[in-house]
C-alpha cells in the first residue's frame, strides 16, 4: 500500500475544498489585552475568543502565582494524565476551579 500516496491524496483533497485546517500564529502580549499580533499577517489583531477571554492570564495575582509555582515544582511538557498522573497544584487549582463554577 502506498500510504504516502494515499494521505497526500487526502490532504489534497482538504486543501481543495478549503477544509484543510490551519492555526492561527498569534502571540499574546501582556498589558495589550484584547490584543495579539498575528504573524501570519504581520499585525496586531483583537482576540476575543480564547480561554482567557477575561484577560485574567494577565493579572498580576496570577503572574505572581504562576512564577512561585513554577519556582517550586519547575516546567514540563505537560503530557497525559494517564500516563504521567499531574502535579498536586494542578489538582487542587482543578477542584477549586469546580467548586468556584458550582454545581
């Protein structure tokens, strides 16, 4: 089986029908919310549908937090849950999140 084949085919086909999906390229700045500069365009452009349509990845509190937590436990890539488990503070930051969302 040509497989190389075959997906080139496929994604030939998403192409033509303008299905194929591209992501935007978008930097955050902070301080600038709402704004982000596209570098697909080369210009800033308003966000408002992000996961932080609040600006609240931006607030000072949750800088300072972010920067103590990673001076405590470090970075990492993240991974699976299932595979890597996760980090006491990403599970206590999980629960409060739901008990601050109600029932």
């Amino acid at each position: 089986m040509d497989y190389e084949g075959f997906f080139r085919k496929r994604l030939d086909a998403l192409h033509t029908e303008g299905r194929y999906r591209v992501f935007a390229d978008l930097e955050r700045r902070c301080g600038r919310f709402p704004r982000a500069f596209d570098h697909r365009i080369g210009a800033e452009v308003t966000v408002w549908c992000s996961n932080d349509y609040l600006g609240m990845g931006q607030h000072p509190a949750v800088l300072a937090a972010m920067q103590e937590t990673l001076r405590a436990v470090g970075a990492d890539a993240g991974g699976t849950l299932q595979h890597l488990g996760q980090q006491p503070c990403a599970s206590a930051a999980r629960a409060r999140a739901c008990r601050s969302a109600g029932p």
